[in-house]
C-alpha cells in the first residue's frame, strides 16, 4: 500500500516564500513512491504558538481524520523554534499514528533509528524541564532568604480584620463578610484568628 504524505512548510517573514522547502519535499516523496495527500504552509515565525499558526492546526485536524500517514517536512526547525515546542507537536502526530520524516536532519519515526533519535530528543527536553524547575526553585528560595514576598498583595491589615469581627459579631456569615468586603472565604477566617 502507498503511503501518503501531507507536507509541512514555513518561513518566517510574509515577503519570504516556502517554494523551495515544498520542491525538496515532493522530490522527497517522489523519490520514495508516496502519495501527496496535501501541503500545508505558515508565513508566520516560529516563535508562535502551534495553536497560532493555520496551517499547521489544520495538519493535525487533517492528520487526526488520518488523511495522510505521514508527514515531511525540509528541516524540524520549520516546525518550531525550541525542542519543548517540535516535541509536542511530534507527540500530537504521533498519537494519531502519524509518523514525521525530516528530509534535513534525516529523521524518520516509522524507522527504528527515527525512534531512537525521537526519543532522546524527548529525553533531552525532560531534562531541560527539570533544570529551569530546579533552576527556579534555587532563585525562589534565595529571594525568599532576602524578604521576597511571593503571591498577591494581603488586603488583610487591622481595619479589615476589625470590620470582619464586627460583622461576624451582627450574625452575618463567612461567605456574606467576604462579598461585602470584597474578600476571599479564606481572608474572612484569616482575620477572625487576628482579632480572636
């Protein structure tokens, strides 16, 4: 059975053309004897969002329908800017049993050495996660050490904790001190413990 391929191009800027990405890939997959089943192409950076660029949304639509069962693309940089970024859209071809040929980097999921490439790539990405977590949780714990306070500003001071006790004095209940104060539920508590 001939496979069909849908071909995924982009380039950056709007005055720039994907021309020369879809010819390599349609020599790609005529070379190889698939079937063009579509191409789609963003003039839009790479920076953006997948959810940002129309055409590569509609590939997925289109891969998940299993139009095609493959899709080619001239270099994994077209189709994102961070590993984070090409990953998850892999993930999402892939969970549509949709394999991904890189025709630059020669990376083809439906081979076994293209699993392995795509799995150390997925590795390197969990180990990236890791590291801005760590990375983060150092940075707060040391602006922590030097007096920085995390979170929303307390709207909680003497006055505020005084007008609760007041009004939980005249009978009025926790969620109505809190709409009429413009308070959350657990502020109305944390100034009952204030002034108790």
């Amino acid at each position: 059975m001939t496979k069909r391929v849908a071909i995924y191009a982009r380039v950056s800027r709007t005055q720039q053309d994907t021309e020369a990405q879809i010819a390599e890939c349609q020599a790609y997959a005529q070379r190889c004897g698939y079937e063009l089943a579509g191409v789609y192409q963003d003039k839009i950076s790479g920076i953006t969002s997948k959810d940002d660029r129309p055409e590569l949304t509609r590939l997925l639509e289109d891969a998940f329908a299993r139009k095609f069962d493959m899709v080619v693309c001239y270099s994994i940089d077209r189709m994102g800017r961070s590993l984070k970024h090409c990953l998850d859209i892999l993930e999402s071809l892939k969970s549509h049993r949709c394999d991904f040929i890189s025709i630059k980097q020669q990376i083809d999921t439906s081979s076994p050495t293209g699993q392995l490439i795509f799995n150390i790539f997925a590795c390197l990405a969990s180990y990236e996660r890791t590291q801005i977590l760590e990375r983060t949780a150092l940075g707060r714990e040391r602006a922590k050490a030097r007096g920085v306070k995390f979170g929303r500003p307390s709207k909680m001071n003497s006055s505020v904790a005084e007008a609760v006790r007041l009004l939980r004095e005249k009978g009025a209940g926790i969620k109505e001190i809190a709409k009429s104060l413009e308070i959350g539920v657990g502020s109305v508590y944390k100034a009952l413990r204030m002034v108790a």
